[in-house]
C-alpha cells in the first residue's frame, strides 16, 4: 500500500490527490490486503448436546469436521452412514460421532 501512497503523492493537482486519498482510504476500509483475502466461515458446527438420530448429519469427533455423513439408521451402539458418494455406506461406532449443524441450517 505505501508504493500507492507514494504515487499518490506524486500527483501535483491537490484537488486530485485529495481525492485519491480518499478513495484509496476507503478501499483500505472495505478489502483487507494480504495472504487472506477472503473471509471464512465454518460449513459445519459440531452441535454436543444435540442427539444423533436419523437423517441427521454426523462428523467424526476426532476427525475433520468437512468429513460430513448423514445418518441412515441407528444399529445398537453403531450408526449406518451415507457418505458424499450416495452408493456408499459406512458403519462407525455411535460414541465416535457428533451431530453437525451446515451452514444455513
């Protein structure tokens, strides 16, 4: 940003530098500069005390919360899920999952 302000600076109408000022300030405002240039936002949260049933969405406890399955039906102490594959179902143990909540919901 200071080789901007240095152009800035270079321009001899005050009237236009004064403008320019002002706009490159207001750009600062609005976009941050940097390695990140965007912000993030969660696509699931884990939901606790929520109960894990079925059609509900489920993450491993310890996995990564983007591995996201829904729940097809409970079997004793496993649930049956579908992951992002529809023809594909995996069966993990209940206490290793957590209700999620996408974003939106």
């Amino acid at each position: 940003m200071a080789k901007l302000q240095d152009l800035i600076a270079q321009v001899s109408d005050p009237v236009l530098r004064e403008r320019l000022t002002e706009e490159a300030g207001r750009l600062l405002r609005q976009k941050k500069f940097g390695l990140v240039f965007e912000e993030h936002l969660p696509e699931v949260t884990p939901l606790y005390d929520a109960p894990v049933r079925e059609g509900a969405y489920v993450a491993l406890k310890t996995g990564y919360m983007k591995d996201i399955y829904q729940v097809l039906r409970l079997d004793g102490e496993s649930v049956v899920c579908r992951t992002e594959d529809p023809t594909e179902e995996v069966v993990l143990p209940l206490s290793d999952v957590v209700a999620v909540a996408r974003f939106g919901e």
